[in-house]
C-alpha cells in the first residue's frame, strides 16, 4: 500500500485486526492527532476508494474499527449496514413527502429503484 497518503498511513496503523480489539474513533483521533471527523474521512477512503478491509461495529462495549481478518469478522462489519441504509432510506423519502406536501416541490432524493 505504497500509494498511501502519510495521514492515510497514520490512521491504518493504528487500527487493530478483528473486531474483537476494535478501537474508537475517539481514540483514533487522540492517537493520530486528528480530529474524529479527518479519521471517519480517511476510513471511508481507505475502504471505498483503496479496497482496504476495514470494518466497523456499533456494539456499546466493543465497538469500533478493526481490519477484517475472516468471515466472522465480516459478519460482524456488516450487520449494522442494513438497518443503517433502511434508517436512510425512510429518513429520505420522508424528505421527499414533506417537500411535495409543504412545498409543492419534487424531490428526488433516491433513485426510482431504491
């Protein structure tokens, strides 16, 4: 992963394989130096643009971030996903009846086949 930016790398090397040791993205930031915003940023462009396997749980007591090292590991990653998307699916099409309604104006918010 030469093609890495410093902060990129900075963010990577700190956070830990399996989601048994996932690390806050608090601590994240207080260990990098950077703000929770900056390190949610690089995190996303590090899975979404760099392919790296980072997954994330939001389990009150052992949340967090971890490197995917197998199959439970992804399980764990991505079980939050679906109720998260769902959440913002309902949140945007609620968006669009309030605009039609209040507004009279037509949003379009998600794609026809969302």
């Amino acid at each position: 992963m030469n093609s890495l930016s410093d902060r990129q790398n900075l963010v990577l090397g700190f956070i830990p394989p399996g989601h048994k040791q996932a690390i806050r993205k608090a601590a994240l930031a207080r260990l990098s130096g950077l703000t929770e915003r900056d390190v949610r940023e690089i995190i996303y462009d590090l899975i979404v643009h760099r392919g790296v396997p980072i997954g994330s749980s939001t389990e009150p007591d052992s949340g967090g971030y971890f490197i995917i090292q197998g199959e439970d590991d992804l399980e764990v990653a991505t079980r939050h996903l679906i109720p998260r998307a769902q959440a913002i699916y309902r949140r945007a099409r609620a968006l669009e009846k309030i605009a039609e309604r209040r507004f009279n104006r037509q949003l379009s918010l998600l794609p026809e086949d969302a």
